[in-house]
C-alpha cells in the first residue's frame, strides 16, 4: 500500500509539473550567476504577443523585438499605433513609423514616445532589461526570486513586473509571460520565441 502510494504521488507530482512553466532540469542557478549569464545576451530577438490597457484604451497586438548592445529595432503590429508601428533607436538617435503617419524623429526613444504617445508610457530603456528577467541598473526597491533564483517580482522606477512564466533558451532560462504595471497603466508581454544572437533585418 506505502508502495503504490508513494508511486501515485510521484505521478501526480509528475503531471503538476507539466502544466506549470518550464523550470531548469538542473539545481537553482544562484543569482549573480544568472546575472553574469544574461551579461553575454546583448543581442537578441524576440517574437510574441504584447498587450496594453489604460483608462482611455486596451489594444493588443503582435511584437517582434531586436536588440543590441548600441539599439534596438521593434515593430508592433495592431497595437500602440492602432496599426503597423516601427521604432527603432541608435546612436543616431530614435525614429517612430506609423501607418498613415509622417516619421517622427528625437535624440532617443524614451522622449520620442513621451511627445508621440504620451499615454503610452513604455520604459524602453528599462524594458531592454526587465524583459531578460533582470533590473535594469540603477536603484531596486523591492526584488523577490522564485525557488529557482529566477525574478518573480520586481519594483522599479516606479513600475510593478511580475513575472509569470519561464522558457528554457539554452544555455539561458528567460520570462516567457510578465506583466508590468505603473498607475492605472498596464503592459502584458508574451514571449513565444526568443532568438539569442539574432540582429534585424
């Protein structure tokens, strides 16, 4: 009877697991070497769903996101700009792209979509970082890990990101889901694919 007890509660243990989000088949990761882990990620790409919801306007659409050390390239489509939407950011500086609308140019994106999308207060300077499941630098008040040493909860700047879902990206464990919240504004990102190493086109 201890037997087959025992043999159920593995099998059910065994099936729990499969519905949560992935974990790392090995032992925790201690923090700052994740850290020193996601330092070697300075170019990616990303692939998803991005969500936003404020008190004037909800709207989702799909996401594709490049980044590198020196700027990144992200193009949203039926979001934000209500339709296709490019912002890119270099050393040259930031350009916006909307659908209808003559480009929008500034010294970086973080004061071009304060003047173009004023209710639409995304921190591209932070999100580069919270979206690899890690602050940005600068001060944290409040930072909470998971059993797996992963970012579960973070606050920053002002903004509340809650990470709820993992992916394995060998040889890096990434948020798949999170969701960030400042005042009454919220932003969901879902990640489906993450590309390691990859520039725009």
């Amino acid at each position: 009877m201890i037997r087959w007890a025992a043999l159920l509660l593995a099998v059910t243990l065994a099936g729990c697991a499969g519905r949560g989000p992935s974990m790392p088949t090995g032992p925790a990761t201690l923090w700052p070497d994740r850290m020193a882990a996601l330092d070697l990620l300075d170019t990616w790409g990303l692939q998803g769903r991005l969500a936003i919801k404020s008190p004037s306007e909800s709207a989702s659409g799909s996401v594709r996101w490049w980044q590198a050390s020196d700027g990144f390239d992200l193009r949203v489509h039926g979001a934000l700009g209500r339709g296709a939407l490019r912002l890119t950011e270099n050393i040259g500086g930031a350009r916006l792209e909307r659908s209808e609308l003559p480009p929008i140019e500034a010294a970086n994106a973080n004061v071009l979509l304060a003047d173009a999308l004023p209710d639409t207060p995304l921190p591209m300077a932070s999100l580069r970082y919270w979206v690899l499941g890690r602050p940005a630098p600068g001060e944290v008040q409040t930072r909470q890990l998971d059993a797996d040493n992963r970012l579960a909860l973070l606050r920053q700047d002002g903004w509340e990101i809650r990470y709820l879902e993992y992916q394995s990206v060998p040889p890096w464990v990434l948020p798949s889901k999170l969701r960030a919240n400042r005042g009454d504004f919220e932003l969901r990102l879902a990640i489906k694919r993450w590309m390691p190493g990859e520039h725009a086109p």
